[in-house]
C-alpha cells in the first residue's frame, strides 16, 4: 500500500471518530506541493436543515480573518499610503491620551505588541456586542489612560487592535475595509464564494455553528455569540476551496509583491523586547520554528499559522515551506483536529 493510501485510510479513521455523520461536521484538506494528500469532508454543516459540508460550505475562519486585514494594510504601505511605522494619533486625533497614542504603531497593533488593553466589557454588554460593529469594538480602546506594557517589549493577543486596522484602511483607502479586500485580495485570488460580514450574516451555502443546551443543539454564531459583527478581528467567511486559492495567491505573490509575503511572514523582532522566548508574530502570520499550535513543541519545524475560534466555529490554516504542506482545516465542531493530522503526517514521513 502506498504512504499516500495509507494516509487516508489513517485520516479517515481519525475522523470517523470525531465527526458523526448526522451532526456537526468539517472539511479538511492537505496538500504537498502540488499533489492533494487528503481532501475529505464530514458531517453536517446546517443541522435543522441536513445539509452536509462540503468543500465549498462558507463557514466564519475566526481569526484567520486578521490575515487579510493585515495585508490590506500592507497593500496600502506598498503603494505609499501608510506606513506601519505611522503610529495612531495620525490616524485617530481623538484618542483620549496623546501620549499614548504616540507611542503605538501600526506595526504594534499588527503584532499584537501594542500594550493597550482590551477594555471592551464583552460580558456585561454582550446584547451591544450581538450588533457592535469595528467602530464601537474599538472606541473603548480610544479612551486608553494606562498600557498593559511598553509598545514592542511584550505580547498579548489582542482582538480590538484589528477593529482599528479595518478602521485604517477604510480611513486611508477612502472605501469600506470590505470592498477594499474583495478588490485586492479576493479578486486577485478568485476567491469568489467568500464573503466578509458587513451588518448581516453570509445567507447561502453558509454552515452554522453550535452549542449544546440541555441536551438540544442551539446555533451559536452571527446574532447568538458576541462579536461577529466586529469583522477586523474575526469578520471573514471562507469555505476550503477559496481558502487553497489564498494559499495559491500566497506562494505566487499574486496580490501584492513577494517582499511583502515575506515581511507577512517574518517574526519582527522589536528593539526593546524583553522576553525570554524570541517573537512569533509576523505582520500577518504566526512563524513558529518549535512550535504548532496544540502540537509538540519539540518538534523543529519552521510553520507559517493562524487559527481561529468563534462562537461554535474552529478553523486552522497552516503552511510548512519546507517540505511545502499546506494544511487547512474549518469546522462547526468544537475540536481542535490539528494534532492528530501532524501525528500521522509525522508517523509516516512527511515531515521528519
């Protein structure tokens, strides 16, 4: 039997163990070079209605969704409208504390390095939050009067800094954050069935997400769970064949030069960082070289990630440049499958 077989029929018993045919499900998909390893979905994407999940079934990417705000910032640094190195009181003069906004760049807030906190009350007002848009995720941080950290020194993830990116563009670009990465990103990449929620949830060929409520499956994603509306930060809707054409855009440079895909890539390492562990966090992505999210960390490998979670959605997108995978998986289950693929990816030799 071949490795390519064998790892199939591996996948597939993997799988058939985590998702039920008659309840929530995924897709996935794995390629090396130009050879498809694995593409398979599972389950279903719309439980009221039995609709199952397909390569082409648009679910919310989470987090991913950063990626593609982070080069629409990118983009407009290439064509001399930005520079990551501007800091915020250029382009928010209404920051309640100059200083501060003096102090944070772009280039911070895309590194998640800012220091600002994220003083968004989720819990308290999560019926604002059902409908608050990027504006009104990021005003709390506007009135920012201390920093967690110094800008640069240290890390801490941050969702809001992302609504004020989306804001940038749309100030710099002179158009709404979602048309402008459908022109320059989508297009170029002819990803054609993904949308970016702009006031209203994806309505066709869209899977739900889930949580379980005495016993009864209850959606939990755009009007139910927090936060979908804030698009910067979690906003875009893909589906596993759009997503292989970013990836295919990625390695060809086809939205923007391939300096730019590098940068995207590249850890920056700022001056006065003071932590034991160097930095991670490119100008889009995670660069990992011992570490995969939920994975080993000794293993060395050089992995380009970013995963997401929101609501009743899990997604992961992960490029390893050598030995070229590309592994890409989306679900409205609540498990995070990326260990089991990496193990059996490792059992057999495709990463060693």
């Amino acid at each position: 039997m071949s490795t390519d077989k064998l790892l199939e029929q591996k996948l597939d018993s993997v799988f058939a163990n985590i998702f039920n045919p008659n309840e929530r499900g995924g897709s996935i998909f794995i390629q090396q070079a130009d050879k498809i390893l694995y593409s398979k979905s599972f389950g279903l994407s719309d439980l009221k209605k039995k609709i199952k999940y397909t390569s082409n079934t648009v679910q919310n990417l989470g987090s991913i969704s950063k990626t593609f705000v982070a080069y629409g910032i990118l983009i407009l640094q290439n064509d001399g409208k930005l520079s990551i190195d501007d800091n915020l009181l250029k382009y928010f003069p209404d920051f309640k504390n100059k200083e501060i906004a003096k102090k944070v760049t772009i280039r911070n807030l895309l590194t998640h390095t800012s220091g600002l906190p994220d003083s968004r009350d989720i819990e308290r007002d999560s019926v604002f939050y059902l409908t608050a848009k990027d504006e009104e995720n990021w005003a709390p941080i506007k009135l920012t009067d201390s920093l967690n950290f110094e800008p640069g020194s240290n890390y801490e993830y941050s969702n809001p800094a992302y609504n004020g990116l989306a804001l940038i563009i749309e100030k710099v670009s002179k158009m709404k954050w979602q048309d402008f990465i459908k022109k320059y990103i989508f297009g170029p990449a002819e990803m054609t069935n993904s949308k970016i929620t702009d006031g209203s949830y994806p309505s066709k060929n869209v899977a739900h997400g889930y949580r379980k409520i005495n016993g009864h499956w209850e959606e939990y994603d755009y009007g139910e769970y927090p936060t979908f509306a804030a698009s910067g930060n979690g906003g875009v809707w893909s589906s596993i064949n759009d997503l292989r054409k970013y990836v295919d855009a990625i390695k060809r440079c086809s939205f923007t030069d391939c300096n730019t895909i590098s940068l995207s890539e590249t850890p920056w390492h700022p001056k006065n960082w003071n932590q034991e562990t160097p930095p991670w966090t490119g100008l889009a992505w995670f660069n990992h070289k011992s570490y995969l999210h939920g994975v080993n960390p000794n293993e060395q490998y050089t992995v380009i990630e970013h995963d997401g979670d929101q609501g009743g959605f899990r997604a992961h997108l992960i490029m390893i440049p050598e030995p070229d995978i590309t592994i890409i998986w989306l679900t409205n289950n609540e498990k995070m499958i990326t260990k089991p693929i990496w193990d059996l990816m490792l059992e057999l030799g495709y990463v060693k």
